[in-house]
C-alpha cells in the first residue's frame, strides 16, 4: 500500500510538473516562430496518430458478445492463480490485448456459458481454461510463458489473490501450470466486488504520456537547432533531459523490477543501481560545468618580477625526452636571474646529470624515493628558495610565454596556484589505434577544456601533475605537497581550498606533452589515478572536510565519484546475460512501454551532452573509453577499498616505440571472454525464438542491447593492438616560413610540418630540386634556423591538380647540439604554437560508426604513395639521338630521374639514346637516357618514356627555374 501510495502522490505532482513544461515549452515556442508551433503542435499529433491511432480503433464482428471483447479483456496465470482483469480505456492495455492475450477472448466465453453478463467477471469467479490454451516454457522449471503479461499489466485489487481452476479436471491439465493436480486449491469464498479495473498507474501507461515524450523530445530537437539557439538554450535542454531521467527512473523503481524470485530481485537491483550512477554521474558532470571561466593572460610588472623555481620531474624516462623540456624552459622569455631550473630526478641517472650540468639547469636527486612524485617534490622545496614554484613533467615543454603570462594572477595574495591545460602533440590510444587521428579529439580533452574551466568559476579546479605554478608560501601552510594518497595533485589543490586559498584555471595551451602512447601504459595510467581518487574518498573525503564550500565539495566529490564507474559498466555489459542465458529479466515491462520512458531520456541526454561537452566527447566515445579500463579499473577499486593506504606508484612510460603491431592478449583476455559469452547468448536467445517462439519481444530487446555491447568491446578489443610507431621525434604541423637555397637561387615557402630530423613543406608551383639544399627557418619571434637537408620527397601537392605547387619533403644532415636546440624552440617555444590546434567535432551518428567499422578499419594496410621527384609538365623541343639517328619531338613532363617526349616519327631502333632540351633555339640541356616504355596512338605519334643515366639534377633545376 505504501508503494501504491507514493506513486499516486508522485503522479498527481508528476501531472502538474508535466503540465509547467508543456505550457512554458508551448509558451516559448509560440513568442519564437510559426515553425515552432508547426513543430510542436502539428507534427507530434500527426505523428502520434500515424503511429499509434490505428491500434485504438476495435475490430468488427458480427456478434455483439464479441465487439471490442478482444481488446478489453486479458487473462493473467501464474504457478497458483488465474486472473481475470478488465484493461478498460487504457491505450497500453488495448495494445497489449491485442498482442500478448494468452487465450482469445471468444474462445473463452464458449468455454465459460454460465456467465450470464461475460461483461461483468469478479475475482474469485471460477472460470474454464480450454486445454492446450496456457503454453509451457522450456528452462527455469517448465515455468508457464506468462511475463509478458504481467510484466505491463498490474491487478488494480489488492484483495485479488483467490485461486481458481475449471470444474472439470480435464479442462485444465496439470502440466499446463506446471503444478500438480493436488496442489491445485479449490476456490475461496469472497465478498462480492466491484469489476476489476487496469488503472493502477494513473497516467503512466495513458495516451497523454506518449504525447508528453514526443513533444519533450521534439522541443529538444528544435531548441537544439543553432538558428534559434540563445545563451540559455542548452540549459533548458540539459533541463529537460534531467527531467525525463527523472521519470524514466521512478518509473524504472516503481513498476519494473522482477521480484518472482531472489535472483531476479538482485539483477533487477543491481542494474537500477548502476542506472542511478549514470544518472548522478552526468548530474555532477552537469554541476561542475555550469559556470566556466574563460580568463585571459595576466602580465605580471616588468618592473618588479618575482623569482621562480620551475621544477622538472623525472623518474626513467628517456633523456631525449627531458632534453626537450628543458631547452623549452631555458628559451622562457624570462630574466634569466629571477627564474632557476632544477631537475628532479628520483631515478638517479649519471647520464641525466651531465644533461643538466650541459644546459645549465641545477640538478637534485635524493638518496629514498618514499611517496614518490610528491616527495620528490617537496625534497625540491627544501633545496630551494623562489617564491614561486613551477611544476613539468619531464614530457610538458612549455612556450617562451608561460610564465609571463601565468605569473600575473599572483597578484591577488590568496591565489595559491594556476594551472593551464594538457595539450598533447601526439595521438592517444584510440586516436592512433583507431586511426581516428582527424575524427577525435584526445580522450583528457574534455576535462581540460570543459570540465576545468567548469571548476574554475566555483574556485575549485585542481593541479593537474604539471603545467601548474604555485606560491610557496601556500604550499608550505599546508605542508607542501600532500602524500597521503597516490593523486597528490587532486588531494593537495583540495586542502588548498580547504584553507581558504584560491586557484585560478588559465584556459590556454602553454605547455605540450606526451600522452601514453600505449594501451599499456593508458591502463596503468588510470588505475593509479583510480587508487589514488579512491584514497581520497575514503581517507580525506571532500563531503566532510571542514573549510571547503558546498559547490567545492560537490566538485571535488564529482571528481571523485567518477572512478567508481568500472563495475556499473560491468552491469551494462553484461545485463542481457541474465535473460538470454539464465531467463533471469532483469526488468518487467514491454517493449512500447520501455522505449516510452527510455528513448526520450536518451535522446535528450544524447543531445544534452554534445552541446555542454562542446564537441569534445560523446555518449558513444564515453562507452568506448569506460569499456576499455572497466575490468582493471573495478578490481583497482575493489583493492583500494580493502587497502586504502596501500602507495604503489607507477610511472606512465614515456618514449615508446613498436617496430611492429602486436596485441597483448592479457589485457584484452576479460573483454573477449565477455564478448564470447555475449555471442553465446545470442545463440541461445535466437534458438529458443526460433523452436518456441517464446519471450519475442524480451529476447529481442536483450538481443539490441548485446549486439551493441558487441561493437562497443570490439571496439575495446581493437584499441588494444598497437599501430607500428617507429618515428624516433615527433613530427608536428607547423608553418614556419622555409627558404631553400641551391646553386645561387633561393626558394621560399612555408612548412607543412616539421620535426627534429626532417621537415615537409609547400612550394607555389611544382619544381625540381637537386638531392642536397640549404634549409633557412624563421620562427614567428625571431630566431632564425639554417641547417643542411636532403630532398627525399618531391611531389605534386593537392592543389597541383588544379595548377598548383610541390609537397617536398626534406631529411636534416649534420645536425650539431646547437642546431637541435633551434629546432626544438621552433618547434615547441611559438606563443602561438598551438593556437590552430585541431579540434574535430564528430556527430554521434558518424561517432558511432567509427566505433561500428573499427575492427575493419584498423587492419586495412597502410599505403603511402609518393614521388622522390615531381613530374613538371613542359612543352619543349627535343631531340633523341639512337646510334647515327636524330629524332625530334616535344617533351610533355620532366622530373630529375626521366622525361616524356612524344615523336611523330615511326620507332626508335635502340633502348639507349642522347636527350637534348632546346629553348628557343638553343640548346639547354644534354644527359644519355633509357627508354623504359613506348606507347603508339593512331593520330599523336609515340609516347616514349625515359629513364635518365646520370644524374644533372642542379643543371635541370636551374633550366627548370627559368621558365
């Protein structure tokens, strides 16, 4: 009764709350355009109609004890009871009448003549089941197939539980109901009642809710279009999606859950739990993004420039990879005098010692390596004395102006650190073994550009582990940087608030790193940063630390909250086992009803989180990213609860390299074994539909529901085989302007890319370079690079198709410590090295079927195509000389290996010949040359193509040049 209770009271408020929103949508709608009403109005009747207004109208027969019988009457068995229930005026009900009645209703009156008034049957009436009409389901006991019914509608008495069976033995066999005949009880005397009634749910299975989710889900859809878009706009989507969480979750606990026996009741409520975390999961997502900053750079006093400390982390990670930060940090435009370099290496490394000593940066090692990086970082604070203190990883190289214009915000003397976003030059994970380098952006994206600056108006954004600075004095309040959990970034910005300081997030590439560069190291990645969230919510839990506001706790809690998602992904992964292998549902309701409650929700969600997300992330991506780390994540948490203050720390390796693809089967072994067991329940859940035709519309669903789960662990599965990644330097698209120089004459045009061993680069017109040139670089703030290269690439460009330059492709020879140093500030040092960085925006429909085409996309062959020297199309006289023999004719295209004449005389004798260019009479050019191919065509002679035998390249390019 008290379940009864509630859910009128929340219907009756669930009624006027649906009523606000549909007059306040209509309202909005009607004062924004006719297109809105159209839309709103017209199209959902329409559409409501078309869809389910020829299900209402009752079939014709001829005898009137038969007309509308059909739709208004369904028979209820279970293992003890057979029900008689009226549907009345329900929609649901009648939809339900007509496609999952157990028995036929004329049927039923034939058998049952007694009854005076078929139109009036009581509980406790005793009524005949004709033979064979109750069908026996096979597994689980031979259980009678009866869910379907009971699963969507509810007997309105609760007084309805007298059991009844037919006069006649024989009219209702034992086996039918799967009970013995002696258990069969005869019927209990009742009270006369009233006829039963199906209106248990007021208004949850009625017309009126399928029109409220179409026009909530249509409202969404046009709120969403940008040509009617305001500042408000996704809030009041973002709103209505919360909303229809809301009722699809009170609908989801109030009618849905199985409780036939102790295992359906637990997987109904593990998946309603794991339902909750997602809802609460995207609420605090929601919370932490409502008031975003958006700061610009603040200039500290020329005058007066505080000294600082920039502290570069480093365990066992490659040397090539610290030589980069530090020369980022060394080209700082920064008074050499107020700023000191110290290089933090727990690893103790003689080699990373003399690198230091040679670029001039103070190097500190410390004989324990107790609480790893955050004791590294406060044996630094000890050796040191600026006021302020910077902190890198090894990998994060920072720009000249990072500090210039971070430094500023200090001024406000509570401000207790800065942090500025992650950038990472190279492809993550999916994006590389995906090769979704163009179609997605880096999986921690989303945080750094939506989720911190999100924090940041409610002063709670967090250190990240670099790329942040803080006020020494702050960090010593708090004595230094907090070791009591693995996350010493999170923990130690969270005691910060706790005493008052502030944070400021500047949202503006400064600094670049590497992200893990394998499946691996991804994985270790977050199971360290899941210990250490885990720690922190149960050693320091922001809800209860004392000096934390409330929307700080909610922050931080956020965060927090997020590293408990490994098992519900587990639940959504493996929920459709539970029917499909063991007929365990683990909810009880009807296709049409679910996807009422649901689909709105999702859609709704779906559109929701694309708008706040900004394009950085989507649902699909979201399922992709916690199905990979679910497993290692779960038992992580698991281990974390039972050891909290276990601290084993693991470095993310940095530097690697794989000559060749390869797939570690261990990490990937718990997402086939799931998927094999998912592929197996289709195969049982197909077998039985297609023998017994039972359970139709519950299998189907289960089978959805797997089949995407399928392609989201493929997906998985996939990420997990390592692309072949042999470049030893990163190649980073730049445009520099690139001069190149050979034999007197000087090329200008502007990179493409460039690394610390090569460059590749766009010319305006297609030409040919000899094999060696001078390379000229002339960054954007004044430091200019000259360095020897060779041209291995020489190609026509897109645009040449359409008349335009050359792709060429340059290797660096002889590149010496101060030319490497040049390169590298080239590079990484611009203040505008990442202002065009690229931010891709996938739609979820082209999202999902990147993940869908994943297995195949990611085994297609690589090919590259390419020219070492470009074919230039050139009309000019030729002569070919074979033996005593001078045949003349016009070239059609050159390139520094060979040419392409076409002669109007009959065949050339001889392979070899002398190839001579003339221009405008004279003679330009002479090399001796192969014939390679000839080709004969009726009215233009013959195409003869020549490969040169020795090489002229300087002397063709000059003749080349002055056309």
């Amino acid at each position: 009764m008290g379940r009864v209770s509630i859910g009128g009271i929340l219907s009756v408020w669930g009624v006027k709350i649906r009523r606000f929103v549909i007059y306040y949508g209509a309202m909005r709608a009607l004062k924004t355009s006719k297109f809105l009403f159209k839309t709103l109005f017209i199209f959902p009747a329409t559409l409501f109609f078309l869809l389910f207004g020829w299900q209402s109208a009752p079939t014709a027969s001829a005898d009137p004890d038969q007309q509308n019988t059909s739709f208004n009457r369904t028979i209820l068995t279970d293992d003890h009871h057979v029900y008689i229930v009226q549907s009345g005026d329900s929609f649901w009900s009648i939809f339900i009448s007509l496609n999952r009645a157990m028995v036929q209703w004329p049927e039923f009156l034939e058998a049952n003549r007694h009854f005076t008034n078929p139109d009036r049957i009581f509980p406790g009436d005793e009524v005949v089941i004709p033979d064979g009409w109750v069908k026996t389901a096979g597994g689980r006991g031979g259980r009678p197939e009866v869910a379907s019914a009971r699963e969507t509608i509810a007997v309105p008495d609760p007084n309805l539980t007298t059991a009844v069976r037919s006069p006649a033995a024989t009219d209702l066999p034992p086996d039918a109901l799967s009970l013995p005949a002696a258990e069969v009880q005869p019927p209990l005397s009742a009270p006369s009642p009233e006829p039963v009634g199906i209106d248990s749910k007021p208004f949850m299975e009625s017309w009126m809710n399928y029109v409220l989710s179409i026009v909530l889900v249509v409202l969404a859809i046009v709120l969403s279009k940008k040509r009617i878009r305001f500042s408000q706009t996704k809030w009041a989507i973002v709103a209505l999606s919360l909303f229809l969480g809301l009722r699809y979750l009170y609908w989801r606990g109030a009618y849905t859950f199985n409780t036939e026996d102790a295992w359906s009741t637990s997987i109904s409520l593990i998946l309603y739990l794991a339902e909750i975390y997602g809802f609460l999961s995207v609420l605090l997502f929601y919370v932490q993004v409502a008031q975003p900053t958006d700061r610009a750079a603040s200039p500290p006093n020329e005058a007066a420039l505080p000294m600082v400390d920039v502290f570069v982390t480093t365990y066992n990670e490659s040397p090539d990879l610290l030589y980069r930060t530090l020369v980022g940090c060394a080209a700082m435009d920064y008074p050499a005098g107020c700023r000191t370099i110290y290089v933090l290496d727990d690893g103790q490394r003689e080699e990373v010692k003399r690198l230091a000593e040679r670029l001039g940066c103070h190097y500190l090692a410390r004989a324990t390596h107790e609480h790893a990086k955050a004791g590294n970082l406060n044996h630094a604070l000890t050796q040191s004395s600026g006021e302020f203190v910077m902190v890198l990883d090894c990998d994060h190289i920072p720009v000249r102006t990072f500090l210039k214009e971070t430094i500023g915000f200090f001024k406000e003397p509570d401000v207790a650190f800065v942090q500025t976003p992650h950038y990472f030059y190279n492809p993550d994970t999916f994006q590389r073994n995906l090769r979704l380098e163009r179609e997605i952006v880096n999986e921690q994206d989303l945080f750094f550009y939506v989720i911190e600056p999100g924090r940041d108006g409610s002063n709670s954004s967090f250190f990240a582990g670099s790329g942040g600075i803080f006020r020494r004095s702050a960090l010593q309040s708090i004595g230094g940087f907090q070791v009591l959990t693995l996350t010493e970034d999170l923990h130690t910005s969270m005691v910060l608030h706790a005493k008052g300081h502030r944070s400021v997030y500047l949202n503006k590439i400064l600094a670049a790193g590497l992200s893990p560069e394998s499946y691996r190291s991804y994985l270790k990645q977050r199971q360290r940063w899941t210990r250490g969230g885990i720690q922190v919510f149960l050693l320091d839990n922001p809800l209860w630390k004392s000096g934390l506001t409330f929307m700080q706790r909610i922050n931080y809690f956020g965060s927090i909250f997020y590293f408990f998602h490994g098992w519900p992904r587990l639940v959504y992964l493996s929920a459709p086992l539970a029917f499909l292998l063991f007929q365990y549902a683990p909810m009880i309701t009807s296709p049409p009803v679910l996807l009422n409650y649901f689909l709105p929700y999702y859609i709704t969600s779906l559109m929701a989180f694309n708008l706040i997300s900004r394009g950085f992330r989507n649902p699909f991506w979201s399922d992709v990213y916690e199905t990979v780390m679910c497993f290692f994540i779960s038992w992580t948490t698991i281990e974390t609860i039972f050891i909290p203050k276990k601290i084993k720390f693991h470095v993310t390796p940095k530097g690697e390299r794989f000559e060749k693809s390869s797939l570690d089967w261990s990490y990937v072994m718990p997402h086939i074994l799931l998927g094999t067991a998912l592929v197996i329940g289709l195969g049982f859940g197909g077998y039985r539909l297609w023998e017994h035709g039972l359970n139709f519309n519950a299998t189907l669903l289960s089978a959805v529901w797997t089949v995407y789960n399928l392609v989201i662990l493929v997906a998985a599965i996939v990420v997990a085989r390592e692309r072949p990644q042999k470049r030893s330097s990163p190649r980073l698209f730049r445009q520099i302007v690139c001069e190149l120089s050979f034999g007197g004459r000087t090329l200008s045009g502007k990179t493409a890319d460039l690394s610390e061993t090569g460059l590749s680069m766009t010319l305006s017109r297609p030409v040919l370079l000899p094999p060696m040139v001078q390379v000229r670089l002339i960054s954007d703030f004044g430091e200019t690079t000259e360095i020897k290269g060779e041209v291995i690439r020489n190609d026509s460009s897109p645009s040449a198709k359409t008349g335009g330059g050359s792709g060429v492709g340059i290797r660096f020879l002889n590149v010496n410590d101060a030319q490497h140093q040049s390169l590298i500030r080239q590079m990484y040092s611009s203040p505008t090295s990442w202002d065009r960085v690229h931010r891709p925006v996938s739609s979820s429909w082209r999202s999902f079927t990147n993940i869908a085409t994943s297995s195949v996309r990611a085994f297609i062959k690589e090919k590259v195509l390419r020219r070492f020297s470009t074919r230039i199309r050139k009309q000019w006289a030729c002569e070919l000389t074979a033996g005593q023999r001078v045949f003349k004719g016009v070239t059609e295209n050159i390139s520094n290996t060979g040419i392409s004449v076409r002669l109007a005389s009959e065949e050339i004798p001889s392979k070899e010949v002398i190839v001579r260019l003339y221009h405008e009479g004279r003679e330009m050019f002479s090399v001796r040359g192969e014939i390679v191919r000839h080709t004969q065509t009726k009215s233009q002679g013959t195409v003869y193509g020549i490969r040169f035998l020795e090489r002229k390249d300087l002397e063709l390019s000059s003749l080349v040049l002055t056309e």
